[in-house]
C-alpha cells in the first residue's frame, strides 16, 4: 500500500513539474518573440516611421547636406579656412552653431536677388 502510495505520489509530481516547464517554455516562447521591439513599437505602432519613410527622410537629409556643400562651394565671402570647417560641420556636425550662422547669414544674402527674380 505504501508502496502505491508513493508511486502515485512520483507520478503525480512528475506529471507536476512536466506541466511547469510546459509554461515556462511558453512564457520564454512569447518573451522572445518581442525582445526584437522596444516598448513604443509593441504598442504604438503609428509613431514608428516606416520603411518607407525612413528612406524618404534619409534622402531629404542627403539632398539637405549637398545643398549645404553648394551654397559653402559657391559663396566668395568666407575664406577657405573657414570653408573647410563648415564642410567638416556638414558631414560631422549639422547643429553647429558656426553652420546655423552661415546659413542665417547666406539666406539673408541670397533673399534681395530671389524677390527681384520673382518680380520680373
């Protein structure tokens, strides 16, 4: 009778712990499947841009920075040692405050010449 008793008793926690790892494998199954998302992207799926778009801001940013070296190229009042840094800025540091003064100071140049185009 003892004998029965703890075999029903090893069959049962075995049946037990086979059923808690089943779980387990499960939870890890579902926690993998979103360690590849950070938070934002599980729930708010409209904030992350995508693919797409992506592509298209990184090509704005392209067409940006070339406009940038154009405008540095062509303007005759800087001198090359300045030139060379806001090319520098343009590839290396687009917030410098150096390039945000060029380029206040060049649409402030280039503004007379648009509107008397525009007026002819």
């Amino acid at each position: 009778m003892k004998g029965m008793y703890c075999l029903l008793s090893f069959a049962f926690l075995a049946l037990n712990l086979s059923a808690q790892e089943s779980a387990k494998e499960v939870m890890l199954k579902k926690q993998k499947a979103y360690n590849d998302r950070t938070m934002v992207q599980r729930f708010e799926k409209k904030m992350i841009p995508t693919a797409a778009d992506r592509i298209r801001i990184r090509q704005e940013n392209e067409e940006k920075r070339k406009s940038l070296l154009v405008m540095i190229d062509t303007s005759t009042v800087i001198k090359d040692k300045l030139r060379a840094r806001l090319k520098h800025d343009v590839m290396h540091d687009p917030f410098s405050s150096r390039l945000q003064k060029f380029v206040a100071l060049y649409k402030v140049e280039k503004m007379p010449m648009a509107i008397a185009q525009n007026e002819k």
